[in-house]
C-alpha cells in the first residue's frame, strides 16, 4: 500500500504583480481598501459600489473572476455587520474575498444590491444572509426563506435576536425580530 499524498501547508496568499497592479486599479475606481487575511487577499468596499463592482471584477480580463464560492453574513456585534463574498477565478487560478461593512443590525433592514444577475450562484447564498441576518439584497429575484418557515420573520444569527438565550422554549417575538422599541 503506499503512503497518501502529503498536502501542501495552506498560507498567505501571494497575490502575482499582474493581480496586484489589476486589484489596485479597480480599488482606486470603486474607494476601496486592499488588505490581507490569514489566508485570503481581500477588497474592502462600501456597499453602495456593490452594483458595479462585481461586473469589474468578472469581466476584467486581468482579474476574470468567474466563479463565486460563498457569500456569508456575519455580526460582529456592537461593531456592526459584513459581508463576505469569496470569488474565484478559473482561468487564472486566483482567489479573492470581498467585504463589505455594514452598520449595526437596524429596521428596517439595511439594503445591499443584489449580485444574483450577476453570479446566478449568489441566489441561495443571497437568501440566507437576507434570513439569518437582516440584510435586503435589492433587485434579488425572490428573497423567501430557505430555512425557516416562511411567515418566520426573526434573523436567528444575530446577536441581539431575542430568542437567543432561549431558542428551544416555544413563543414568537411580537414586533420587528431582533431589534427592542
């Protein structure tokens, strides 16, 4: 029997000059940051450059990111929400992750434009985020839960959803989920 192949140690993504120089351009077009994760090279943006970034990022021969793997929603808290968006390119073998900071968990809900026409994947990945979270994904086809039932209005992942110290006892909040008036 011989021995399984040894992987190699995931690290810091090196970003090539070309990808460098082509992400430093569409940062500059759309008020962007570049950082770096652990692992991932990532675009920090506001979410009004939504709607236009991501056709940049996909049709950018240098960049041609086609492929979208995840988008997830996250809450951080008193320090507000982001979205996460990891891209994916085929042709060239890169990976970036976009941000997009979002303020504390308001209703009604905050709005960030849809990206599904764009990534026909982002539908499901658009759904849940708009489910658990909080988030309205603008021009999105059909923003029904997935999850939960669908007359359910409360975002389970929240930090302040109101349920959370006691998801198992029965009862619906009254009024906007996760959010005291």
């Amino acid at each position: 029997m011989t021995a399984p192949a040894a992987l190699p140690p995931v690290g810091r993504q090196r970003p090539s000059a070309a990808l460098s120089e082509a992400l430093a351009s569409v940062a500059a077009r759309f008020q962007a940051t570049l950082a770096e994760t652990s692992t991932d090279v990532e675009l920090q943006v506001a979410a009004e450059h939504v709607a236009a970034l991501f056709p940049a990022l996909r049709d950018d021969p240098a960049l041609a990111f086609d492929f979208l793997r995840n988008i997830s929603g996250i809450d951080y808290g008193d320090e507000g929400r982001a979205l996460k968006y990891q891209l994916y390119s085929f042709r060239h073998g890169h990976a970036l992750q976009v941000a997009v900071a979002l303020p504390v968990y308001t209703f009604p809900h905050v709005s960030v434009a849809s990206i599904e026409a764009i990534y026909p994947g982002a539908n499901w990945h658009e759904r849940e985020a708009a489910e658990m979270f909080g988030i309205d994904f603008a021009g999105h086809p059909n923003l029904l839960n997935l999850l939960l039932e669908e007359d359910l209005h409360i975002h389970p992942l929240l930090k302040v959803h109101p349920l959370q110290k006691m998801e198992v006892k029965q009862g619906i909040e009254s009024g906007p989920a996760g959010f005291n008036i």
